[in-house]
C-alpha cells in the first residue's frame, strides 16, 4: 500500500521499497498485484490499473545530468503518493515507468484522480511566474464561488449555511512545531506565517520531512 514517503521504513519495506521513489519494487509490488487479482476473481468488484512515466527523462539526464533526472522521478511518486489512499499501490516497474493500483475505483473515478495528478504535475512544472498565476486564478475562482453562494436565495434550498466572513489576510500561522518518528527529528522549533495568497516552497532530500509537514499544516 502506499506509505507516508516521510515515515520510519522497516526493514522488510526497506527490501522492498525502491530507494530513490518509496515506490514499491517491481518485484514486490507485482506480487502484491498478482493478490489483487485474485481477490478480485474470488469476490468481484473494480481493479483499476494507471501506467505512468516520465516523458524526456532520457533527454534530462543527457542534457543536465542524472540528478535531475533523479528529482523528476521523486517528483512524479511523490505527487502520486500524495494523492492516493493509503492501500493502493505505486509500482516502480521499470526506469521511469510506474503503475498505479486502485483497488475498489472504478474507471471514472480513477480517471479523475489522475487528472487531478496530472494537473498537480503541470502546476509544478511551470516557471515561478506561470505558478503565481496560477496561483492568483485559484484564489480568484474560490472568491467567486463566495460570491455566488452569497447570492442563493434561501426559497431555493431547504437548510442554507452561509460561507464564513474572511476574517483576515493571515491564512495560517505555526509556531514551534515539532515532528519525529521515533528517535528520528524531522521538524523542530519550525515558525512561520502563511499569508493570504502566499506560494509554498519546501526544498530538502527525500526523507527530509516535506510531506509530513504539509500534511500536518492540512490536517492529515
């Protein structure tokens, strides 16, 4: 299934695990597909398989090198990691090839989760300006579904909950926040302020604790 990227790995994971993407291992994650056919033959119900690769890696790693090509692979497990539940699978089946397994989806709804993947990954792939932008039109696109919720009238809807007054430009704030596993410290004495319309960027090795963060700034 897939795991936290940030978490503690044991070590029957860390065998089965590929190393640069906490991914499973085409070798272990096959057998784990092999299991979820035959649960699917045995009781029924939806088995729905994503294949997934890196278009141009040859050409990054030529052009500037492996590393780069290394951080477009964490890039692409780590956003799918980030969006899928915790039993499904992420493979790494072959150099930038991957599957993705979604037990219990069917294909509408897998389609959806992989298009909001995709749209994560062409986010991340503009240049700071395209971001920002971005950014601005996602902010502006909720203010607008504040406005329209604003104008529904009350003989149109059995029970009406209005949407909240923003109450400020400070969309959030932390103090001394802390966070490891184990012995293991990934966050200590970590303050900031997040401002209303502000862009995120948190830049560290796989295992650094970037994931981990977010999640708790989102409440996961």
């Amino acid at each position: 299934a897939a795991r936290d990227p940030d978490a503690l790995p044991t070590s029957l994971e860390l065998a089965a695990t590929d190393e640069l993407t906490a991914a499973w291992t085409r070798r272990d994650g096959t057998e784990m597909l092999d299991r979820q056919f035959a649960r699917i033959e045995r009781a029924g119900g939806w088995l729905t398989i994503a294949f997934l690769d890196v278009d141009g890696l040859k050409m990054a790693n030529d052009a500037r090198g492996h590393a780069v090509g290394d951080e477009l692979l964490r890039t692409l497990a780590d956003t799918v990691l980030s969006h899928v539940r915790g039993y499904d699978l992420l493979i790494r089946y072959g150099g930038d090839e991957f599957l993705c397994v979604m037990p219990g989806l069917d294909e509408a709804a897998a389609a959806l989760r992989m298009r909001t993947i995709a749209s994560e990954l062409e986010w991340i792939r503009t240049n700071p300006k395209g971001r920002r932008t971005r950014s601005k039109a996602r902010l502006a696109g909720y203010e607008a579904l504040l406005a329209q919720e604003s104008e529904v009238k009350l003989d149109q809807v059995q029970i009406h909950i209005p949407a909240g007054p923003r109450l400020g430009d400070l969309v959030i704030e932390a103090t001394d926040l802390r966070k490891g596993f184990g012995e293991r410290l990934l966050i200590d004495d970590l303050s900031f302020s997040l401002p209303r319309g502000g862009i995120v960027g948190v830049i560290g090795p796989n295992g650094a604790g970037k994931t981990t963060l977010f999640r708790m700034i989102t409440g996961r």
